[in-house]
C-alpha cells in the first residue's frame, strides 16, 4: 500500500473515503436544433455536468483520480454548447474545431465522430480549425493530450442532434414515423423505400428558433467508424504539396519579414549603426527596431537574410549573459528540496539516484511565423497557434487595441510539441507590422529557433528509494527544474477552477499543482513523494511534447532498474510484482512478449525496458540498444551516431480509441523523440547563449537513428472514453533506452542526453547571427 | 533588374530577380509554388528538395542566376505529370501508409525518395537500409518508419 505520511504538501487524509472514480455519472444529453437556413446544431453539455470529487481520498495519488486532462475536460465544460455543426445543402457536415492541427490527426477523428453519430460518410465531413473566439473562454486550447478527451460527447451529441432533426424532418416529408425510418450513408429511407438525401433533407430540416433536444448516443458496441483505422483527412494535399501552412498564404502586402536577433539570449537592440544602407539594399522595403532585434521586410526571405546578415547593431547584453550550462545546474542544485525519509529499519538498504537534463529545443520543422496586418483601428493575425484566444488578447494588448479589434486565423502547423502554445510569432509580426505600417509575413530563420525561441527547461531529478527483505519502503522523488512557462492560458485555466479542485491541491503554486497533477508512481514502493521546484524565470521555456513526465519517468525508471538490481530481480520481472497499475502491467506484459524479454542477443546489443502511466492511460517501451563499435563508430557526415535502438516496441492503453491508425502515428513520433532526448538532443548553453543553429547541429533523431525495427500494440479498452495520446508515446520510449544504455555500459548515465557532454558541431557565428545560404546546390544533386 | 528564365514544371517562366536570390525564394515568394518547404536554408533540413534536370537538389542552396532556360525545376506540385497520371506512385505508396503527420516535410521527403529510388536504379540495385539510413531529410514528427515503408511500397510501384 501506497500512503504518502511525511509534512511535504501532499501528505493525505488517511481516513478519507475508499477511491471512486469521479465525473462519469450519467447525465441527461442534451442537444440543440439552432434557427437558421439550413440545419445547424449544437451540444449543450453544460447541463447535468457533475463536477469531480472534491476531496481525493488516500491512499491513490492525484492524478489516478483527478488529472490534468480531467482539469481541462471540465473547464471546457460550461462553454460546450457552443459547439455547433452545420448541414449544407449538398449533404456536407462542417465543424469548426475550437483546437489547432498540428499533425496530431485531430480534424480526422472528429470527422471520424461526425460520420459515426450521423450514419454519413467521413468524407462528407468538413473539419476546419475555428476562429480565436472569446466567448469559448476555457474551450480554446490545445494541450496536454487532452482533444480527444474534451470533445469526445460534445461532437458526438451535436452530431446525433443533427441526426434527429433529419429523421424528424424526413418523417414530415415521407409522412411516416421516425421509427420507420433508417439513416445510413448520408442517405434516410422510409419504409415504401422512398428515401431523402441528407443534402436534400437540410433544408427542411431547418428550424426557426433555438430548439433544445434530448438525444441518446450510439452505443460503443455499434460502432461502425469510431475504432476503425483511418487516414488522415489532410493526407492527399500533404502529399501533393497544396496543404498550406501559415507561410504558404497569401495575404495582400504581407512581404517576407525576418527579424536580425540578440547575439544573446533575450537581448535587445539598442541602435541600428547603417539603417539607410540596409534600406538600399535590393528588394528591402522597411528596417524597424523592436524589442527583440531589428525587423527588416523585403521581396523575398532570400533579401531579408542577406539585410539581417547586412544589419550592424548596437546590443544590449541579455539576463542570462555569462551563464552555462554549469552554472544554472549549481543554482538547481542549489534549489533542490531535501529529502525526508520517514523512520526505516537500521538494516534497510538506501538506494540514490541524481541525473541531470539539459536544456532541448521544442522547435517544429516549420519555424515560428505569422502573418500580421496592424492597421490604427483594427488587427489581423493568422498564425499556427494552440492558445489563439490569449493569443488574441496578448496582440491587442501589444499593439495597444481592444480585444474586440483584433482577429485571430488558427493555421494548420507544421508541427508543435507545445512550441505553439505560445503566441510569440504572432504577437512580435503584430508590433512589427505596426511599427512599419505595413502588413507583414514572418518567419524565425532556423537558426533562431534553438537559440532564442522556446525551450525544454533544464532540470534534475534525485531519487532515494529504501528496501529491506525484498521489498521497497520508501520513494521519493525531488524534481528541479528552470521555471516552465505556462503563460498559454492553463495557468488561467487552474485559477478558473480553483475552487473545484481536489483539496490537497490548495496551497501549491501554478508548477506544482500542474506538476501533482500529471505525475503518478505506478508502482507499489511504500512512502511514495513527488516534489517539484522550481527556479529562474530569465529562460524562453515551455513544454515540449509533455511537461515533466519524460524527465521524471526516466528517472524512476533508471531508479527501479536500480533496485531491481539491489534485490537480485530481472527488471520485467521486478516490474511485474510491483505495479500497482493493471493498464500498464498489461502493456508492460505485451511488450515483454512481442519483443522477446530476455531473449539472447549478441555481445554489445542490450535490452531496456520501461512504462509510464498519465492521462489515464498507460505505456510500456521495449528497446534493443546496439553499442557494438562497428555501430557505435559509423560516420555519417556532420552527424551523431553512437549507439543505435535498433528495435522498438510500444504499448499504449489510451482508453477508447477513435483512429487506431493516427494513435500508431503518435507513438511513432512518441518514440523517435524518446531515443533523441536520451542519447542525441539538447541545447548547450555557453556564455550567455545556446550554440545550436541548424538541425546538423541540434540532433534530433534521423533516420541513422531510427530503429530498423519498430511495433505499437494498441491495447484493447472497455473505457467509455479516450484518453491522451499526443504525448504519451515519449516517457516511456526515453526511460527504455536510458535504462538499456545503462545496462550495456554498467553505468547509470547522470547527464541527458548521454552524449551532451561531447560537441559534435562548431557553433555558427552569433553576429551576424544567421548563416548566409550557400550557393553550391547544384554540386550536389542526386 | 536580370532577367532569369529556366523550366519549371514543364513550362518555361521568366522571372525578374537579382542573380544571387536562391532559387526557394524565387520559387515560393516569386512564382507562389509553395511545395517546397523552407526548415533552414542551409542545405541541412531538406524540406525544400526538389528535382533539377530529374536530380534531386535543394533549391534553397542555388543562386537563381545558376539555372539556364534548359533547366528543368520539378517540384512535388509537378511530380504528378512527370508519370502522366494525377499522382506519382510514390504519392500513392505515401497515402496507401498514411505517412504524413504534420504534413511539412512531406513533399520534400517524396521528391528525395522518387530521385532516391531512380539513383539506385541507375546503378543495377534495389533499396536498402543503408540507403534509407542515408536520407538526410528532416522530420520532426518522427514519422521515419513509415518513411522508410513507404519508399520500399512505391519503390515497388514505379
Ligand atoms: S530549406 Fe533547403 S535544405 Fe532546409
Ligand atoms: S510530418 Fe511533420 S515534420 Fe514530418
């Protein structure tokens, strides 16, 4: 049993009552038929939603009965009716989804909701990405895996009170009884066979005024699309090269706009030495002076490289000038909370971990841009963003107009990872668009993104675990870490709700409560405690592809490898007897299979193993980690190669699952990130600045990193609802191969990525601070 | 200003531009052929690759004055009509295996596979893993695996 009995703020009430799943009680769904020309729809949840316990009862930690995505589900709560569905004339469904796409595979699965509750084809469902609109409050962002979770009955009641109307207006129309009638492929048949096309049924089924309805949804048995592997909707124009993403749009005026950056981290330009010579120079149209460096516009971005390399500024030094990485890993060090072990027995063993995580870039391949046009009265933006509604107001707010005034585009991204969380790109082509009078397109050169855009913040983590006869008494975990913004909105989000949350939660800060919130030891160790601190506000941070679980996962998992090895047990082994958590027992118990645990390999090839349990769900990683020198050594031009994972196998329980397909896809992406953050990927930061520029100087996995071999097992799930899945494929992919690399070299690495300690690259100049394109291309075809 | 005329997906085009603007630019701020995608403009991400006279190249690495008006520039958005069909086979292989997440790196990927495959062709041999290992093309989404199918699938179907 898991009881948690030291001072820290976690400490529970031991005389609570037994845990019982909180929020799923039946509610009374409720729809409405909304007045317009043709049918338009909408869920109205906010009747009969039952807030979770408030009290969270010993001994299961937080977030097994009360998680971040539980959080987020119930804050989009009071605005759900405001989620609406059209019919057209043509039989197309069209949804605006309040979230943003950014490769998740999103638009498909309620696309994939849409056609399963309104018997259409998915096809003939149109999923776009919604307007920053402020009357959604809550119901605006993308984060923490949580979509599918949020909008799961939302979508689904919408579309089944879409259904109904249709069947209503078909029974008039057919005179004959709703009963009669049966709805299948967009098409409703009355029982002579005649039957109405739900195009030509669209009209009619119109209605006049607001009209609330009950309705009943699908069962999970009848699902005919819901779970059923998909491609995604937007595949055809990616791969035709007509997706458009924010640089891809024309916007009248809006010329290529780059920004000459802080040789720096966050420094600032204090004047321009040869403003009218950058000015002359071909196809540049304006300089201007922001805060964050100086702005030049031109015809092409190839014009506005060669300016911003042309700029001569005069700078003034950043926050964290003359800091390294040695010297904010003191200061963690500095900060880390004690332990307290509680009383154990003289003869109990003590186990003690410390590893250290360096600061990684959370840059997409699509760097940060927008388009911006500022005019006296008014504003327009478009831009990839996840949070467009504090988006809108940190835009209004820097060019000094109303909310009101400003529009926000959500733009399909390249890419996120949490980088677009934040709206920096559109907040900074807003100010320069208003300082040059002028609409603006801009994009962030490569180069800017590892070194002044948004990082993972650097941290530790300090295990110490106490056992005697076989079995784990105590373990507590001490997270420290450089601040982790959370200015996107879900800061909001938990004073909103402050009130509802479990009561425990009273008392600690923002990081901490996000922290309590998704961090969970699924394991049965005794006195389990999780602490966080955090220091150091002066760092560009964010989440990337996850908050604190990858960093604490690895960890715990290095540390359970450890204590298996104390008390004599296969790690799997271990594993099995003491997870408490049936969904990853069950996953750990696939891998295990699929991948053969334990099966004999090679000198130089080992085995890791790992799991981690968050947004209710659960994952295990299995990996074969090649160290062999002729591996190990292979050269690959201005690369780093190292030890390859040259087979991976996954397991998830995300709960019920929508689009097996798309889920596969996320722990694909969930693993090749989990083998960068391990062995190739972070930022070294050197005298005020990091010293990547390039993608051949930051590593994030490639394709000689990639394993030759990889499997994900989707686990079958009675749950009602689907859990996360946008990050859940990292934790346990980056534990596994941090567990198999300290197997094979019988050392446990205290510093990740395991190879930061070597640069591999030479950093690119600062000033000017981008590379200027090279111009031997065609010496290089292929 | 010079005047610079080269083919670009089967036509010839004109464009009034200073010699040393690279071509990325010329294509995408100049032309609006958005396909080919910027991640770098160093020759490092290869989002931007395209085919030069059927050869892969990176277009944001060549000077537009480096092109003459017998150069033929393909780009994913011309892939298609260079089999005379609606889509490439390899854009089939790529959808048939729903390779693209974010999609962003996608048309750069195809067109280094399409020219990768021919290239291996050329030289009597099929693809193998070390080929694959060897494609510098950037993805942040992870998505490699279905990469790597998804050229042995249309590597099949061409
Ligand atoms: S933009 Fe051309 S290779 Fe990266
Ligand atoms: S699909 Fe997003 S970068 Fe490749």
């Amino acid at each position: 049993m898991t009881t948690a009995r030291d001072s820290s703020p976690l400490a529970l009430d031991e005389d609570a009552p037994p845990p019982g799943r909180p929020g799923v009680r039946r509610r009374s769904l409720i729809g409405w038929v909304l007045a317009g020309g043709t049918l338009s729809v909408a869920a109205d949840l906010s009747l009969g939603a039952e807030p979770a316990a408030a009290a969270v009862p010993s001994p299961p930690q937080v977030p097994e009965l009360y998680d971040l995505g539980d959080l987020q589900t119930q804050s989009a709560l009071p605005t759900s009716q405001l989620i609406r569905i059209d019919l057209d004339a043509e039989g197309f469904a069209h949804f605006a989804i309040p979230r943003m796409e950014v490769g998740q595979g999103i638009t498909t699965a309620a696309a994939m909701l849409i056609a399963e509750e309104l018997e259409m084809p998915v096809e003939k469902v149109r999923v776009t990405l919604a307007k920053a609109r402020p009357e959604l409050v809550f119901n605006q962002l993308t984060g923490g895996s949580n979509t599918m979770q949020s909008m799961f009955t939302p979508i689904r009641v919408a579309a089944a009170t879409a259904k109904g109307a249709l069947l209503r207006a078909a029974a008039t129309e057919l005179g004959a009884q709703v009963s009669a009638l049966s709805a299948k492929s967009g098409v409703v048949t009355g029982p002579t066979g005649t039957s109405l096309t739900y195009g030509q049924l669209a009209t009619l089924a119109a209605s006049a005024e607001d009209v609330a309805v009950e309705v009943s949804l699908t069962p999970r048995r009848e699902f005919a699309v819901i779970g059923t592997a998909r491609n995604r909707d937007d595949a055809l124009a990616a791969v035709t090269g007509r997706k458009q993403f924010t640089m891809d749009l024309e916007v009248e005026g809006a010329l290529p706009t780059m920004v000459c950056r802080p040789p720096t981290l966050n420094g600032s330009p204090r004047s321009v030495r040869n403003e009218s010579a950058v000015r002359a120079m071909p196809g540049v149209t304006d300089v201007a002076v922001v805060d964050t460096g100086v702005a030049v516009r031109a015809e092409t971005f190839g014009q506005c490289i060669d300016a911003v390399r042309a700029l001569d500024v005069v700078w003034a030094g950043g926050p964290v000038d003359g800091e390294d990485d040695e010297s904010v890993l003191a200061e963690l060090r500095r900060a880390e909370l004690p332990m307290v072990v509680p009383k154990v027995p003289i003869l109990a063993g003590t186990l003690d971990l410390r590893v250290e995580f360096m600061f990684r870039s959370s840059a997409a391949l699509e760097p940060n841009c927008a388009i911006a046009d500022v005019r006296s009265d008014r504003a327009t933006v478009w831009a990839g963003l996840k949070a467009p509604l504090v988006a809108q107001r940190d835009v209004a707010k820097a060019v000094g107009l109303p909310i009101a005034k400003v529009e926000v585009n959500v733009v399909t991204g390249g890419g996120s990872f949490g980088h677009k969380l934040f709206g920096d790109a559109a907040i900074e082509a807003a100010v320069i668009s208003k300082a040059m009078g002028k609409p603006v397109k801009l994009m962030w050169h490569r180069a800017d993104e590892p070194r002044q855009g948004r990082v993972h913040p650097m941290a530790t983590s300090r295990v110490r675990a106490t056992m005697l006869a076989g079995q784990v008494l105590t373990f507590e975990q001490r997270h420290t870490s450089v601040v982790t913004d959370f200015g996107h909105g879900l800061g909001e989000r938990l004073t909103a709700m402050a009130a509802e949350l479990p009561a425990n939660l009273g008392g600690l800060g923002l990081s901490q409560s996000i922290f309590t919130l998704t961090q969970e030891l699924p394991y049965d160790f005794g006195v389990v405690t999780q602490l966080l601190n955090e220091v150091d506000t002066r760092f560009n941070t964010g989440s990337m592809r996850n908050i604190y679980s990858p960093d604490v996962a690895c960890a715990n998992e290095l540390a359970v490898d450890q204590i298996a090895k104390r008390l004599g047990k296969d790690p799997y082994a271990f594993r099995m007897s003491f997870l408490k958590n049936a969904k990853a027992k069950r996953c750990l118990e696939a891998v295990a299979k699929a991948g053969g645990w334990g099966r004999s390999l090679p000198q130089g090839v080992t085995q890791g193993i790992a799991v981690h349990t968050e947004y209710k769900g659960a994952t295990a990683v299995l990996v074969e980690l090649d160290t062999r020198p002729e591996t190990v050594n292979r050269k690959v031009r201005d690369a780093v190669t190292g030890p390859r994972v040259t087979k991976a196998v996954i397991a998830v329980d995300a709960g019920l699952v929508v689009n097996p397909r798309g889920l596969e896809a996320q722990m694909m992406g969930g693993v090749a990130d989990g083998i960068a953050l391990a062995l190739t990927s972070s930022s070294h930061l050197e005298d005020g600045h990091f010293l990547e520029a390039s993608w051949d100087n930051y590593f994030y996995t490639r394709q000689w990193n990639v394993p030759p071999e990889f499997r994900c097992i989707v686990m079958p799930s009675d749950e009602e609802l689907p859990g996360g899945a946008g990050e859940a494929g990292v934790a346990a992919s980056v534990a596994a191969v941090a567990c198999a690399y300290a197997r094979a070299t019988g050392k446990v690495p205290t510093r990740f990525p395991v190879n930061h300690g070597t640069l591999s690259f030479t950093p690119k100049s600062f000033v000017p601070p981008v590379p200027e394109s090279p111009v031997d291309g065609l010496s290089y075809t292929s | 200003m010079p005047q610079h005329t080269f083919r670009v997906n089967g036509e010839s085009v004109t464009v009034d531009v200073e010699d040393d603007v690279r071509l990325l630019w010329v294509l995408r701020d100049v032309l609006k052929i958005t396909g080919p995608k910027y991640g770098c403009g160093i020759n490092v991400c290869k989002a931007c690759t395209s085919h030069v006279n059927g050869k892969a190249f990176n277009p944001c690495s060549v000077p537009v004055s480096d092109l003459g008006p017998e150069d033929e520039v393909t780009t994913i958005e011309g892939l298609p009509d260079t089999v005379d069909a609606d889509l490439h086979p390899m854009q089939e292989a790529w959808l048939e295996r729903d390779v693209a997440q974010c999609g962003y790196c996608q048309p750069g990927q195809i067109m280094a596979a399409v020219a990768l495959v021919k290239k291996v062709r050329a030289e009597g041999r099929s693809i193998t893993d070390a080929d694959l290992d060897g494609i510098r093309n950037i993805c942040r989404c992870g998505t490699y695996t279905r990469i790597r199918e998804a050229i042995r699938d249309g590597a099949a179907r061409m």
